[in-house]
C-alpha cells in the first residue's frame, strides 16, 4: 500500500516536474524571441562633427545692387589648378553644381593650403536675367573667410553700370543687315559712357561656328571704374592669374587696375548667343581721368597706353588681346577697341604680383581688443581694391598692388573707426582703430538634422552669418564642431543670424541673453552618407 502510494506520488512529481520545465522552455522560447526584436538603439540620438574635408568654403551669389543673396537658381562651374579637388558639402567630387538658393558649401580634398601654398579656384556664376561674373580665389588656410560673387541684374543695375538694349536684324546666313550703334546713357555715377558699332554684313556665328540669325536682341553694360559698386562687380576680381599677360609672361599672378569694363551679348530668340564676329566691331570706351596710370603714377592723360583684356563668361578667363592708345575727343577722354568676340572688354593695367611685391602686406590693427570684429576695406589710389572682415588683429594681403594705398575699418555696425595711407602697400604697417565700448558676445550653436531620421544630429563647422535687425550690415563668426560665439553685438539688441545651406537658415536672437546657447538649425538632405 505505502509501496503503490510512494509509486504513485513519484509519478505525479514527475509529471510535475517535466510540466514545469516544459513550460521554463516555452517561456523562455518566447522571451528570446522578443529579445530578437528588440532594438538596443531604440531612442538613441547619434551625435556627430561633421565637415566635408579639412578645408571649408562658404560662398554666396549675391545681387550685386542690393548685396542680398539671389532667389533664383544660380549654375556654378568650378575651373582653376584646384577644381579637381573640390567636393560638395555631401563630399562628392565636382567642378559644376546647380545651387537653388545661391549659396555655395564646398571642401577641398588633400592637403590644407597655406600661404606658402595656396590653392587656386576660378568660380563662375550665372543666372537667368543676370549678367555673369565670377571669383578668382587664393585658399591660403583651412577656414577662409566666406567669398561673395555679385551679380548685374539687367532690370535693376548698380550705381556705376549702366545698360543699354536694342535690336540687331540679320539675315537667314547670319549677316547684320544694316550698320547698327548702341550707346549706353551716362548717369549721376556714370559720368561715361561706351559705344559698340557693328558693321552690315559682319557674320555673327555661336561657340560652334553655327550662324545665328533673326532679331537678335542686344545687349551692351558700362562699369565705372570709379563706382564701389561696380568695381565688388567686376568679374574674377582684380588679383587673377593669366595664361599670357600683355608682357609676354606666361601663367603669372598679377593685379588689374581697371579704367573701364563693356559687355556685349547678342542672342536670338531661340536662346542661341553670338560668339564670333568676322569683322571687327568698334567699341568707343569713355574714361574717367581720375583714374591713375600705375605705370607713371600720374593721373590718365592722352597718349597713355592700356592693355585690353577679353572676358570668356563662359569658363571665366581673361586673354589680353592688344593695347589701346588713350585719345582726348570732345574734352573727354577715350579708347578704341576692335571687337571680334561678342564678350567682355576691359580697359585694364596689368602689375604682375612676383616683380612688385613677393612678400605680399601686412597690417597690425592696435587699438581693438582680441576676438572683436572689424570690417575693411583698402583701396588702390582712389579706387577699391578689396573688402572683407575679421576677427584678428592682422590683415594679409597676397599678391597685392605696389604703389599708394588707403585701408578703411569700420566697426560691426558700420561706423568708421580707423584709417591709415601709405605709399608703399608692400611690406608691414600698422593701422589704429578707436574701438566701441560696451559690445557684448553670445553663445550659439548650429545643429543639422537628417531630413529622414530623428535619430542623427550633426555639428557642422560652419560660418554664421549676422546682423542687427533692420540693418543692411552683415558681420560673420566661424562655429567650430557647432559652437562658437557672436562678438561685437550691442546688448540688449535683437539680431538675425543664420548658415547659408540650401538657403540662409536664420533665427532671431536677443544679445541680452545669459544663459546657455541660441540655436541655429539646419536640414540636411537624405541622400547624404551621414544620413543614411
């Protein structure tokens, strides 16, 4: 009885026993299983630096009137002993890029240039209703300060450029069918102007030595070579490099001193622009006489000889063509160029940088303390040379002018507080400022984020652009791995700052803030590697 009993409570242990272990398994099965899908980054944010190579360039197309960025799609080509290494923002390889918003975000692959090496880039910028320019630049560091190609806008030109449009007919073989003249007006800051005659029966063919024919619409653009405004304008800037130079000497660095820039644009209604002309057209060019001759150091005179250069708006390079002699007509002066390429023209004399200055300019700025900004601009005789700002307590000029030279600074919002002349620009000088008080610096951060993921933030090294609210001064600071400071703000002030990315990503900030950082921020598009 007790034996059948202890049999019988045996098994039932058993059977219990395999019920439990039966069902630890299941169990067990189950929560691996769940295991399996369980995301062990569920809420994880994944925080990155980023920038696309060593070497950062921030570029916008700007209007050259107004200054503010175009809002229209704008075609870059990237030329120059550098082009190949250029990379988008997203680091893919490039030399043409379509920018909807103006703006340009570029690395430089390989080495980081240097003063003692720099690299070379030729940027070109076209726009529909817009004449194009471009920008030589000299890279001599990792973090240039942000470059700025301006724009004419044909409806709505700067002070110093004026244009005028008209009608040439051809016939059906391309040829013009009567002697046509185009002068453009003078104006308040146009005091000159610049007059193009085609003959009849000269031959108009395009870039591929097609004719082009029809009512072809003309139109002809004068620079002063006096006006601010048209000079920030003038295509390349006025340190480039030449294949040939009007002295024979081949791919040189050297220095334009503008006395007068025309452009001529023939195009017919199918789009197709003129290129050649098989007879020359006559280009009257007035001049300013204030302008100096860099040779003589004397102001224009008849008699002088100036060097023409021809624009190719297409790849954004000057080819000097021949000189032209200065002449005194109806008390102004002027020179006469022989046209065979509806193009760019400039009056010009050229300096080669190696034979006048080989160690370039330095100026020491006393007077401002550490870190606060200054804006500059220096000017060669009576005409402006260059512009730009910094937060050092130096200014480097490469390759520049030899001869007379004035440097303006001015303080964040614009107010001139400093100014030095010399007679030399070669060689080191000093300028002092009398600097503001009581300006204030912010903390501030940009952020970007991946337009198809909540789960990446990136802190791009970037320059941040600024201003007072209301004003028409922008003042520039660089964020390292997404934290910087603006400097130079008056306290208690509202600004509007931003990073140009796929459009100016500006915010509202208060300088009176006190605590932690304000936020810039930024989207990135998918198809970008950290994105995916």
């Amino acid at each position: 009885m007790n034996r059948k009993t202890h049999t019988g409570r045996q098994r039932f242990f058993n059977g219990l026993a395999l019920s439990v272990v039966t069902a630890a398994l299941v169990t067990g099965c189950q929560d691996l299983n769940d295991i399996q899908h369980i995301d062990p980054l569920k809420g994880v944010v994944f925080k990155i630096n980023y920038e696309p190579s060593p070497t950062t360039l921030q570029g916008l197309v700007v209007d050259a009137r107004t200054g503010e960025s175009l809002n229209s799609p704008v075609q870059i080509r990237i030329y120059g002993p550098d082009a190949s290494r250029v990379v988008t923002y997203e680091g893919v390889s490039t030399t043409s890029i379509k920018s909807n918003n103006a703006d340009l975000f570029l690395g430089l692959k390989g080495t980081v240039p240097s003063a003692a090496k720099p690299a070379e880039l030729r940027i070109v910028a076209e726009a529909a209703g817009y004449i194009s320019s471009s920008i030589y630049l000299f890279v001599d560091k990792a973090k240039p300060e942000p470059f700025s190609i301006r724009l004419v806008k044909d409806a709505a030109p700067p002070a110093g450029v004026t244009l005028s449009n008209g009608v040439v007919e051809t016939s059906s073989t391309g040829a013009v069918r009567t002697n046509e003249s185009i002068t453009t007006p003078t104006s308040a800051s146009m005091t000159t102007s610049a007059t193009v005659q085609i003959a009849a029966n000269t031959q108009l063919k395009d870039t591929r030595g097609q004719v082009v024919s029809g009512n072809l619409s003309a139109q002809i653009a004068a620079y002063s070579s006096l006006s601010e405004l048209a000079l920030r304008a003038y295509p390349g800037g006025f340190t480039t490099r030449l294949g040939v130079d009007d002295r024979g000497n081949k791919d040189v660095v050297g220095t334009f001193t503008p006395a007068g820039f025309v452009t001529i644009e023939l195009e017919n209604s199918n789009g197709q622009k003129v290129s050649n002309l098989s007879q020359p057209a006559t280009v009257r060019v007035e001049l300013n006489g204030d302008v100096l001759n860099p040779g003589t150091g004397q102001k224009l005179k008849a008699g002088d000889q100036i060097p023409v250069f021809r624009y190719n708006e297409t790849n954004g390079e000057w080819t000097y063509e021949r000189n032209a002699a200065v002449s005194q007509e109806g008390g102004k002066l002027q020179a006469v160029i022989s046209a065979t390429y509806a193009a760019g023209y400039s009056l010009a004399f050229w300096t080669p940088s190696g034979t006048t200055c080989p160690g370039g300019a330095q100026w020491a700025i006393t007077g401002k303390p550490d870190g606060k900004p200054v804006s500059w601009k220096l000017y060669n005789g009576n005409q402006l040379y260059k512009s730009g700002s910094t937060t050092e307590n130096a200014i480097n000029i490469q390759s520049p002018f030899s001869g007379a030279a004035r440097l303006e600074l001015y303080s964040p919002s614009g107010m001139m507080i400093g100014t030095a002349t010399v007679s030399q620009l070669c060689g080191s000088h000093t300028a002092t400022v009398t600097y503001p008080a009581n300006l204030v610096d912010l903390d501030v951060a940009v952020t970007a984020y991946c337009e198809n993921k909540t789960d990446v933030q990136i802190s791009p090294s970037a320059w941040v652009r600024y201003r007072k609210v209301g004003t028409t001064n922008w003042q520039q600071a660089f964020l390292t791995a997404g934290k910087g400071k603006l400097v130079g703000l008056e306290a208690n002030t509202d600004y509007e700052a931003g990073v140009d990315y796929n459009g100016f990503n500006a915010v509202t900030i208060n300088s009176g803030q006190t605590s932690g950082s304000e936020m810039i921020k930024i989207t990135l598009p998918k198809d970008m590697s950290v994105c995916q």
